[in-house]
C-alpha cells in the first residue's frame, strides 16, 4: 500500500517536468513569419544608346585677319578730306581720304608741257633730216652735216621718252592723293584727322583695314594627334568648328587648310590654320575660341550620361544595374566626353541599364528602385543643388558655429 503512494509521486513530478520542457521549448522557438525583400535604394538609370557619334579633337585658337592691311600715303601733303566712318565696311577701290592735289597737278602740267616742247624740236630736226639727206646724194650737202643731223634727232628722241617717263611719274604722284582701300574689309580707327600733315613714313598710317569675310583661325592641338590629321587630309577636306570660350554656342563652320611646317618643340604641339565664312560676323579678329576639329564619326558609337561615370582607385567606372535590380560595378573605358555624353571605347552593351544619379549611396549588390519621370527630375535638382553648395562642419574654435567648408 505504502508503493502507490510513491508511483503517484514520480508521475506527478514527470508531468511538471514535461510541461516545463514544453514551456521552455515554446518561449525558445519563434513564430515563423514571411521572408521581408531587401531594402531599395531609389536612383535615376538610363540606357546605354548606340548611334553615330562625331570624334572630335578639341584645341583653342586665336581668331586672325584673312587679310590686314594699313593705309599709308606713299606722298606728303595736307589731308583734306576724309570719306569713310570709323568701323564700317567698305570695298576694295573705295575713296578713303584725299590729298591736296594742286602741287601734284602742276608737276604733272609741267612735265606734260616739256614733253610737247621736246616733241616740238624733235620734229622740226627731223624734217631737217628729211632735207638733209636728199641734198647729201646730189653733193649739196656734206656728210657731217646729215650725221649731225640725225644725232640731234636721236637726243631729241630720247628727250621726248624721258618727259614721258616723267609725266607717267607725275601721273603716279597725282593718283597718290586719293587714299583708296585696297581690299574689302572693316575700317578701323582714323589714326590722323582732316587737315594734318600726312607723310609716307607715319607709324600708323591712315586707317587699318581687316578682311573679316571670309576670316582666319590659328589653333594649336598636340604633336601626337599630327598623323591621324594627316591621314585624315588625304582623304578630303576636314571640318572645323568654332565654339565661344565656355563652349555653349557655335559660332562658325570652316575647313581646315593647313598644318604648319614644322612642330613647336618647347610645348610639343603643332600649330593649324582654319578658314571660316564668317557670314554672321561671330569670329571677330584677336577673339579665343574653342575649335573642334572633326576626325571621323562613330557609326555605333555607345554613350551614356557623363554623370554616370565615377572615378575610382583603377579608372572610371559605372554601375550597371542587373535583371535583378541589384547593381555591380563596372569598369569602362572613356573615348571621349563630349556636350554632356561621354563615348564608351569598351566595357558596356548597348540596352544595357546604368546608374546616372545617386551613386554615392550605392555599394555593389545594392537593390535600386529606378526612378522616372518627375521624380527623375526632382532628384536630379536635388543632386546639382548638392553639388552646387559646399559642405560645412564645426570649428572647434568657433562655439559649434560652421566655419570651415570644403
């Protein structure tokens, strides 16, 4: 009797201690719940595009004068009129500015009249000679008077050619006092005013005159672009294209005409000499430009968003977003970069997604939610406003005011 009691008593305790097990068992194993998606990061993506891109090589240069030209006087004498404003365009023989002709003119009168009194001997002596000779056959006249004869007609002869050459001399002088333009160009500033003296040997002359139209351009580009130039002139004439100094607004399309002769050692480039129409007047003579001479065109050429590309410890890469949405790092080489695009030589598909804004919070393996329309946008203001402003941090000297920025 006394056994069941304590059968009872061990059954009891195994009851407790299960439940206990039980207990603990239950606290220890979570309720399974549903698998939660990795966290996305949203960006603005673009495809990678291919289509026909232009190679251009890319210089600055120096707008110069077709032609340029300085009035100058080849004769002395007072300015008594000027024909021409300051700046305006004017063509070749137009009247620029008269000299007094009056001194010139009497030079003229006075050679033309000693030639007419020589002309007058001259013939006189030679109608002697006609006399002259006749009578020298029948014996009436000597021989050395027929021989004087002709030498006076031949000194008079020569008298007659040198007024001539004189009066072709004073002709020349007269024609002097009309200060015409010798080519179709601009006229600077007047360099002497109506009423002054004016000299051949003025420093400055009259006016300059610049040919504008068509005009020049005078750029340099490295010694080592200098074959692939050459081959290209073989093959017919190359564009170039003349761009203002922040690169924005096209100003003229030219043709390049040649290569300089010889390489400029001190800065290893070679200097090349463009002609433009300049219909427009875009190209001023003195103004610096940006050129960009067209080697060839890409007909496939792959581009994507400058703004892409990141720079890193081995070269520029991009990140390239996959099937998954997830994104991997890729390096890429660069042919070029230009008018925002930038030329992909190798390391890219064409279709193929990449990252154009919001890099910085990416890591390889980085789930991207692709952003589009408005919200593209909104997020590519927000990155140039970034961009745009500097970044502060404390002083330490400062009380927590912001006084560095970097």
């Amino acid at each position: 009797m006394r056994a069941r009691p304590i059968l009872l008593t061990f059954v009891l305790i195994g009851a407790v201690a299960g439940g206990v097990a039980l207990w603990h068992q239950s606290r220890a194993a979570p309720t399974p719940e549903a698998a939660q998606p990795p966290p996305t990061t949203p960006v603005v993506a673009a495809t990678v595009a291919a289509h026909p891109v232009p190679i251009y090589l890319r210089g600055v240069g120096t707008v110069i004068a077709f032609n340029n030209v300085v009035v100058r006087s080849q004769i002395t004498g007072p300015l008594i009129s000027v024909s021409f404003r300051q700046g305006e365009t004017v063509h070749k023989g137009d009247l620029l500015a008269e000299i007094d002709p009056r001194p010139y003119q009497a030079q003229l009168d006075q050679m033309t009249a000693n030639r007419d009194r020589d002309q007058a001997q001259l013939d006189n002596a030679q109608i002697n000679l006609n006399r002259y000779v006749p009578l020298q056959t029948k014996g009436f006249a000597t021989d050395q008077l027929v021989d004087t004869q002709k030498a006076q007609v031949a000194q008079l002869q020569a008298s007659v050619k040198s007024d001539e050459a004189m009066i072709e001399s004073a002709q020349v002088n007269l024609s002097y006092t009309r200060l015409t333009a010798p080519i179709d160009g601009v006229t600077g500033i007047r360099q002497i005013d109506e009423g002054n003296i004016i000299h051949p040997t003025d420093t400055n002359g009259l006016v300059d005159v610049t040919q504008i139209q068509p005009i020049s351009l005078i750029f340099t580009l490295p010694q080592t672009t200098f074959p692939e130039i050459q081959q290209r002139m073989a093959k017919g004439p190359i564009q170039v294209f003349a761009y203002s100094q922040d690169d924005k607004t096209k100003l003229d399309d030219g043709e390049l005409l040649l290569i300089d002769n010889q390489i400029i050692q001190t800065t290893g480039t070679i200097r090349l000499r463009a002609t433009f129409p300049n219909a427009q007047r875009l190209l001023w003579p003195g103004e610096l430009v940006n050129v960009r001479l067209l080697l060839r065109t890409e007909q496939e050429g792959l581009t994507i968003a400058a703004g892409a590309v990141q720079q890193g410890p081995k070269g520029p890469y991009v990140y390239v977003i996959g099937s998954d949405q997830s994104v991997q790092v890729r390096p890429v080489q660069i042919a070029q970069i230009s008018e925002g695009q930038a030329l992909i030589a190798s390391g890219l598909k064409a279709g193929e997604n990449v990252v154009v804004d919001g890099q910085y919070r990416l890591e390889p393996g980085t789930h991207v939610n692709i952003l589009h329309g408005k919200a593209a946008a909104e997020a590519d203001m927000q990155s140039a406003v970034k961009q745009a402003i500097p970044c502060t941090f404390p002083s330490p000297s400062s009380g927590g005011r912001s006084r560095h920025r970097c």
